[in-house]
C-alpha cells in the first residue's frame, strides 16, 4: 500500500519504518527540514533499541521516503496517518492545534488539487474523544466526500516500540465504514499472523480506549507505590506482597513494580487529559484525580528519605545519580522523575553528578547547567556522600559494589527502583534505602 505518515516524531517515525518493513511505501512529512536531511542520511533522532537497523534497511529498499511536501504525500497516499504531537496545554487538556492544522491542509491539497479517489486519513495521535468526529467536520468544510476519518490509537511501549508494533497485543480500528474497516485491517494483517486481535469498532470507543488503557496503567502503578510506602510504615515487604498478588490470575504480574513515580510522554499527559475530558463532558474520572496528586507526590518520596539520613541538611553535599531518563532504553526526559529529585535536591543546596547511558544529552535540556555529567558511571561516584539510582538500566543491576563503596565517602545507596536486594545490600555493609521494604543500617 502506499502510505503518508504526517510527523516523524516518535509515533510517526516507529509506524512509519515498520509499515515499510512489510513492505509498504511509505512517504514521512515534516516540516522541520534540518530534521528531514538527517532523516535522508538514515539518522534517527532519538534512542530506540531496534529501530536503527530496519530504517536503514528500508531507506535502502526506497520503501522509506522523507519530505517537506504534503501535497506530493497527499496525492501519492492512499492511506493518510496523523501522528503529530498533542502536548498537554495550560487547563491540562490535549493541545489538538497540530492535528487541526493537518486536516486543514490535507483537505485544501484535496480540494484544490480536485482529487476524486478516496482517502482513508487515519489518526494515530493521542486525542481526546471527539476528535475524530471536528476532524472530520473541518475537511466538510471544503466540500469534500471522498474521505473517512478513522481512530487507531498506538500502545507502543518507549524501548520496545519496534517490537510492541511488529507484535502487537492488539490493534485498535476506530471508524464508520466497512470499507475503512476492509482497507486498514489489510493493512494490518501482516502483523498479526499469531492470532493477536484486531478490534473494530466506533471512533468514539477507538479513542477513549487509548485513554483508558493509559490511564489505568498509571492507576496500577500508582497503587503500587501507596502499597509500598504502607508495607514500609507496617514492616512488610512490598516485594513479597507484589509477588502473592500477581499470582492472582485476574490481576497479573505486569505494572506491579513500585518506584519514584511513572514519567515519559504518555501517561502524565493522557491522565491529565483525561481528567479534563471526563469533567468536560461532566462526568468526572475522580480516581484519576487521585492518581495524578499521588504520583506528584511520590516523585518527591526519595528526596524524603534522603533528608532524613542527613538531619535535614544536605547544603554543599554531593550526590551521584545512576539514570536520567524516565525509564530503560529510551533517551526520553519528559517528565522524569530524576527531573524533579535533582530539583528539589539542588534547591536545598545539594551537588549532583549523574551518568545515564542514552539520556544525558536530553537532560542537558531539562536540567540546564544545575549538575555535572559523568561519562562513566563510576566516576560520577567520586567523593560523594551517597548513589541516588533513579533509572533501572541493565548495566546498573549488577555492579562493582566493592568499587561503589570505595568512591563513596560512606556507604549509602538511595535505590528508587528497588533492583538491589536489601538483604545483600547489608551483608556488604551499605545503608541501603528503597521503596518498601526494610532499610539496611549498619
């Protein structure tokens, strides 16, 4: 099939390489043209593991176009995917300008261009209910009826997005005709060979199910993290606890892990939009309300448990922080956690050095100048009073614990990921703090 992909963004970038990957034509507009020639050199612009390597392959096969031209992707399209960015705005709800101004502009090439085969303009962008329904309304404005609207929401996981397209649980079709329905179900089989499900349904249900699982994954883990700080109030092990509630086959064993609060690109936004839309429509969502307030607040548990250990003073005192980013394998800093720990720390008069192996130069945009950046991660260690790990990277679980403990100037690890064992930790002689469960002394 021939395919537009509108922004190379995340969302974009991902559909659009692995659309071609089964073969697909492909043509990914933006407008950011210093973006686009990197694009054409086979340069991806954020870390994702396994993405590189098919969209080399596919700028090779000349399955992977990039341009500034949405007439030329319009006209050469079946198949037109929004997948722009819908930032959160000021009152909390979704910023659709992006995608309003795309409808605009597709639906002027169609109609100056007197384009008469039909097109399927799918949105891929996370939008609130209704969407669907303005979009289609502003390309009315034009005269035009050679098109259908559809809603398929992305659930790609930031680190393992390839595979979460590639091999998706499940696709989600929102849209009014079986036509669409025909087409982009075509266009989706090849993924789903194992037996995984395609969904059809209405655009409204398409829409608020994008919503609705993010959400109540934030939910999940939110519960989690007032579960842990109940266990370590109450002396039980949110370990243990997390391991006899996942053998409950109606709860599962995923989103169990607590922590210093969830983070990224999704679900800060997707909660905070969802609020708004569900008090807009006069039906308010008050749990996440709840989850919102909370997650703010365990953001800040770890910068807690540190002032403690220190009598409340830690002016001029230096801290090594293992991971920036939001979470594994993703360069991504929007709305980390580690953002608003080294804030809150530096405010307090605090002095940061920190390694991330991806994300060190997002954070450069994140965090300015207020810390040092360490090229390795033990040499972020040097000469301070204790380690803050706030990203659970592979290369941190296992380390050189003797070497840990000789750059320090006392043995003190803050672990707001909880991957080291409490009770190693104590058998090497560190105090160890982490997120429900028994704090190490020695």
């Amino acid at each position: 099939m021939n395919l537009a992909v509108i922004g190379t963004g995340y969302v974009g970038l991902v559909s659009g390489t692995c659309f071609a990957e089964m073969g697909n034509h492909v043509i990914c507009v933006d407008n950011d043209i210093q973006k686009l020639e990197k694009l054409k050199k086979g340069i991806v612009p954020f870390y994702e593991p396994g993405l590189e390597i098919i969209f080399s392959r596919n700028i090779k096969k000349k399955r992977l176009h990039f341009t500034d031209d949405l007439k030329l992707a319009v006209l050469e399209s079946e198949i037109i995917m929004i997948c722009l960015p819908t930032p959160q705005g000021e009152d909390g709800y979704a910023d659709l300008n992006y995608v309003y101004k795309a409808a605009e502009e597709i639906a002027q090439i169609m109609k100056l261009e007197k384009i008469h085969e039909f097109k399927i303009i799918v949105n891929k962008s996370t939008v609130p209910v209704g969407t669907s329904s303005a979009v289609t309304k502003i390309i009315e404005k034009y005269g035009l009826q050679n098109f259908e609207v559809a809603s398929n929401p992305e659930f790609l996981r930031e680190g393992f997005a390839v595979e979460d397209f590639m091999k998706p649980d499940r696709i989600v079709i929102g849209a009014n005709e079986s036509s669409v329905f025909e087409k982009l179900r075509a266009l989706y089989e090849p993924f789903v060979r194992q037996g995984n499900p395609i969904y059809e349904m209405n655009p409204e249900s398409a829409e608020v199910t994008k919503y609705a699982a993010n959400s109540y994954l934030a939910m999940r883990i939110t519960y989690m993290n007032e579960l842990a700080n109940f266990c370590e109030n109450v002396g039980a092990n949110v370990d243990l606890v997390r391991k006899g509630m996942g053998a409950d086959a109606r709860i599962g064993k995923r989103f169990l892990f607590p922590g210093i609060g969830y983070g990224g690109s999704c679900f800060p936004k997707d909660v905070k939009a969802f609020i708004k839309t569900s008090d807009d429509f006069n039906s308010p969502i008050q749990i996440l309300k709840i989850v919102d307030k909370v997650n703010k607040e365990q953001k800040l548990i770890l910068v807690k448990k540190i002032l403690s250990h220190f009598n409340n003073n830690i002016k001029n005192k230096k801290f090594a922080v293992w991971g920036l980013a939001f979470k594994p394998n993703t360069d991504d800093m929007r709305e980390a956690p580690s953002i608003t720990i080294i804030n809150e720390l530096v405010r307090l008069g605090a002095v940061i050095s920190a390694y991330d192996p991806a994300a060190m130069k997002n954070a450069e945009f994140y965090l300015n100048n207020i810390l040092e950046y360490s090229q390795e991660q033990y040499d972020s260690l040097k000469n301070a009073e204790a380690l803050l790990v706030l990203t659970e990277w592979n290369e941190f679980r296992n380390p050189e614990f003797d070497k840990i403990k000789a750059e320090l100037k006392s043995p003190v690890i803050f672990d707001g990921r909880n991957i080291f064992d409490p009770g190693k930790m104590e058998q090497m002689g560190f105090v160890y703090y982490s997120i429900g469960r028994k704090t190490t002394v020695i």
